[in-house]
C-alpha cells in the first residue's frame, strides 16, 4: 500500500506545475499592478511648451542662496506670466481658476519623493545630470503617471537606500547613516 | 578603552559650556524641544482612547518618562546659607570619541562613523532594546515610551529638518546635526571646503539661543575656532573623565566644587583641570 501511495503521487507534478504557473503569473504580473496605484499628474503640465518659450530650467529648478534646493516653482513665479490666459490649452484654464485664482499651490506628484528620516542635498550632487536619477520629463508633453505603491506610500521610481549606498560606495564617498539620514 | 581603537577625524565637533555662565534658564532645552520635534507630554492619547482598557500616559513631570535631549541639572554645594551656592550644567549628549553606547547596539542603530564625529541615532533602524541607554554614562538617551502627540495646531509648527520619532526607539542630541547638513550645503554654495567650515556656519540650536552666550561651539581640531583654545584652557574640565570616554564636550568652571562633582573623585582628592 506504502509503495503504491508513492508511484501515484508522480501524477500529482501536474497540478503542482500549474499551481506553480499561476502563481508566478500572480506574483510578476498581477501582484505589481496591484500594488501600484497610477495617477496622474494634478495639471498635465507641458515642458515641451514653456521650453519653446525660449524658457530655461534654471528659471524654475534653481539653487537658493542657502545652496538649497527649489525643485518646483511657487504660483507667485507661475503668475509672472499667467496672470490671464495665455494659450487654449485646457489644461492652462484649469490651472489658472482651479489653483492660481484661488490661491492654491498644486499638489504636484512627486516622482523621487524621500521618506522623512532621508536627507538628500542636491547641492552635493551638483556635478551630476538631473536625469541621472530623475525620468527626463524636459522632453515631454504629458507628464508620466505617478505610481504610489499602496503598501507603503511611497513613489515606485523613489531612489532605494541600495541605489545611494552604491554609487556612494563606487564614488569613493562617505555612507556613514548620518551623511544621508536625519 | 577596550574596545577596538577610537576613530580618529579630521574634524570634531565640540562643545563648550561655560557653568560659571549659565544661570538655568532653560532656554536651551526649549529651543532643543522645538528643534528636534519633540512632543509636550499629553495626559490623554484622544485619538486612541477607549474607557477602562486605555491607561493615561505618564505626569508630565515625570522625567523617566519624557523625553529631554538637552538637559539643565541643578548643583548644589550643599552648604547652608551663606556659603550655599548652586550651579546648572546643561547636558547634551556628550558625542564621546570612544562611545559605551556603539559597541552595545546590536543592530548599528547608532554609530560614530561621519566626518566631525557626531554619534549618529538611526530611528528606524533602532529596535527598542536600550542596551545604549544602559550603557551611557551620562543618561543622554531617551527611549520613546508613548507615541508624540502634538496639541492642535502645535503639528503645524513642526521643523521639516528634522524627522519624527515613533513610540519604541531610542533617541538622543545629535548636536541639530541637520543644521551641519544645512551648513555644509551653504558652504557649497558660496564656494567653501564643505569639510573646513569656518567658525558660525554651524551652530546647534542651543547654542544659538542662549541669552548669556555660556555655551559655545566648534570644531575642537581646529585652532582658529574658539572652542579649541576654550577647551585646552586651565578651567576646562569634563564629565566623568575617568571612564576614558573621550566626550567632545567641555565644561569651564573656577569653581572647584563644581569642578569635583564632575567626576567621582575621593574625599581626599584634588579635582585636576583636564590634561594634554
């Protein structure tokens, strides 16, 4: 009886094999999806648009005094220009009467957002490129979807401790848990 | 000490306090308190409170229970009126070259390891074990025994410098280690050796706000700072010097009872000023 319990079981590889399948089918294709929420962004803001302006970067992305960093511009410096309507883009209009009229800084979605105990300094890490570590969105029309990972909170494309540990450790630079951590 | 061998920096970061100076006025700890975002003791948790299954948080006065990263403590002389005389000796966490805290973590929560020498606290990391808080000789850490909960619109005032803490990890000064961040940042911005600061660019909270300028800060390698002639000087003295920790803070007194209540000296012993 032992042995003929043994011989049968090599019939059960096949549901194993599907059950396998299936769950690594669940596992590298459903379960990231669900893990991440996509949205987009408050106001499809165009670069592409206000580069050919003749706009540089440094007019919104630049260094204060103190050598910190201003990433996103206020709507005291978007009104020096759109104080009226200055194109037919919708999403202009709404940018206008949703957030400037009424005084309201947009919510952007930040696609690098830092958990709060990390200090990153971009002064530091001047001499590299921007899209080094940011998706090149200077490019682009339509800003990409933002993916929040629902568990955590927090952006997928968040730079990992792991990704600064390493180019801290191939550059030669300090990864003592103060030079990053607060 | 025993063990290992102490790490050894181009820069240290150092502290200066001038006993004979301050007169306990404690605007110190509140500057430290807003700084570093750390909670008034509130009674009741309301958030979470549920009748006879909730137990009320500690007294607020009770200081077992909060959290005081810089402290002022009251010397006396005891002796009566009219030779009794007191002093206050505010305490931070002491930054020590060979730290008693370090080699206890069991997970490298905290370790003495950045350029300037400043015993780092990593709170996420931190598992709530407190061999640190055990092993510290100076009583300058302190383990979050409740979640901080801010009074309404207190939460708003909070310093995005620094990060919060939850209930169950230790935490202690770091000597507002943001603001070196800031200053290191700065410098790179006018153009100056992010590693040879000069003197101002970095100052810790307390330091900053204290009204009769007692305590002062620096870089202890450095000459040209102040701290470095202080704590070389005939009336500088440490806290239980004794036990080898090497802390980077200093004390300057002339009074020689304040001087012999810093460390355990005998009954017959002279309290010595510090030596080189």
């Amino acid at each position: 009886m032992e042995e003929k319990r043994a011989s049968k079981g090599s019939g059960g590889a096949i549901p194993f094999l599907i059950g396998f399948v299936l769950s690594a089918v669940f596992l590298w294709i459903i379960f990231p999806q669900v893990i991440y929420c996509q949205k987009d962004q408050p106001i499809r803001f165009s670069h592409t648009v206000h580069k050919e302006q003749g706009m540089e970067c440094s007019g919104c992305h630049f260094f204060r005094e103190d050598g910190s960093y201003a990433g996103l511009p206020s709507n005291e410096q978007c009104a020096e220009c759109h104080t009226d309507l200055m194109g037919q883009d919708p999403a202009e209009a709404k940018y206008v009467k949703e957030f400037l009229e009424k005084g309201r800084a947009v919510p952007w979605l930040i696609y690098q957002y830092q958990p709060d105990n990390v200090y990153f300094s971009h002064k530091a890490h001047d001499g590299f490129e921007c899209t080094d570590c940011h998706p090149n969105l200077g490019d682009s029309d339509t800003p990409p979807p933002h993916y929040r990972n629902v568990i955590t909170g927090y952006s997928k494309q968040t730079m990992k401790m792991w990704q600064c540990e390493r180019c801290h450790a191939e550059g030669g630079v300090s990864n003592a848990c103060y030079v990053c951590h607060k | 000490m025993s063990h290992g061998h102490a790490k050894e920096f181009k820069v240290r970061w150092g502290m200066v306090v001038d006993v004979d100076k301050c007169t306990g006025c404690g605007a110190c700890m509140v500057a430290c308190q807003v700084e570093n975002n750390i909670s008034p003791m509130v009674r009741q948790d309301k958030e979470n409170y549920l009748p006879s299954m909730t137990f009320e948080r500690d007294d607020p006065s009770n200081k077992m229970r909060t959290l005081t990263w810089l402290m002022v403590y009251e010397l006396s002389n005891r002796k009566d009126y009219p030779d009794h005389e007191v002093a206050f000796l505010p305490r931070p966490c002491m930054q020590c070259g060979n730290p008693a805290c370090v080699p206890v973590c069991p997970v490298v929560a905290t370790d003495k390891n950045e350029e300037g020498g400043i015993v780092s606290q990593i709170y996420p990391r931190c598992i709530g074990c407190r061999y640190c808080m055990a092993a510290c000789p100076y009583h300058a850490r302190y383990f979050n025994w409740f979640d901080p909960i801010w009074p309404k619109g207190m939460d708003k005032a909070l310093s995005p410098r620094t990060s919060v803490r939850p209930r169950g990890v230790v935490e202690k000064c770091n000597f507002c280690h943001t603001r070196f961040l800031k200053a290191k940042e700065r410098a790179r911005q006018e153009g100056i050796d992010p590693n040879e600061l000069p003197e101002g660019y970095y100052t810790p909270a307390c330091v900053e706000v204290c009204p009769t300028g007692a305590i002062t800060f620096g870089d202890l390698n450095n000459p040209e700072h102040k701290v470095h002639q202080l704590a070389h000087g005939k009336y500088a003295f440490r806290l239980l010097e004794k036990l080898g920790l090497d802390p980077q803070v200093y004390y300057l007194t002339k009074r020689d009872w304040v001087r012999k209540q810093g460390d355990n000296y005998l009954a017959n012993e002279e309290p010595h000023a510090k030596k080189h």
